[in-house]
C-alpha cells in the first residue's frame, strides 16, 4: 500500500483474507494435536497465542470466528473444542 505522503506499508504475510485460510488450518491442527481442545480464548493473551500457533491474536480472532460459522468448533468459558469432544 503506498500512502499519500509516499511512504510503504509493507508485509510478508498474505492478505488477511488470503491468510485465514491458512490460520484456520493452523487452529484446527494445534486442536487435533491438543487431544480436541485447548485452553487458548479470545481472551488469551498474545503472548500466549502466538507461540502456540505462530499468528497474531487478530488472526486467531479471525480464524475462531471462521470455524465457529462453519460449525467446526464449539466455544466454551474456558475452551476451545472440536464439537464432538468433550
């Protein structure tokens, strides 16, 4: 993106919309390795989200969001879970 006053705004990272594909794959792999579930919210910190699944707390905002539309996780006080675990 080149600004009016001509600086860049540059990233290595896909578009958001290209990269949810992508981060979604990432929280469905970490839930599966995880045994179904993981302790990881939206009120998690990025701290502790990025080391676990190497994106941003956006990102894993965007992808939880995406997965719970298409019905593919279930969201809970204190988890994240694939539906049929409990």
């Amino acid at each position: 993106y080149v600004r009016p006053d001509g600086r860049l705004d540059l990233s290595l990272r896909e578009q958001k919309e290209k990269a949810l594909s992508s981060d979604t794959e990432k929280v469905l792999a970490y839930l599966e390795q995880s045994g179904g579930s993981m302790t990881l919210t939206d009120a998690s910190s990025p701290e502790d989200i990025r080391p676990a699944l190497q994106i941003s707390k956006a990102a894993f905002k965007r992808a939880v969001g995406h997965l719970l539309k298409e019905k593919k996780i279930v969201i809970e006080p204190s988890c994240i879970r694939i539906p049929s675990q409990k």
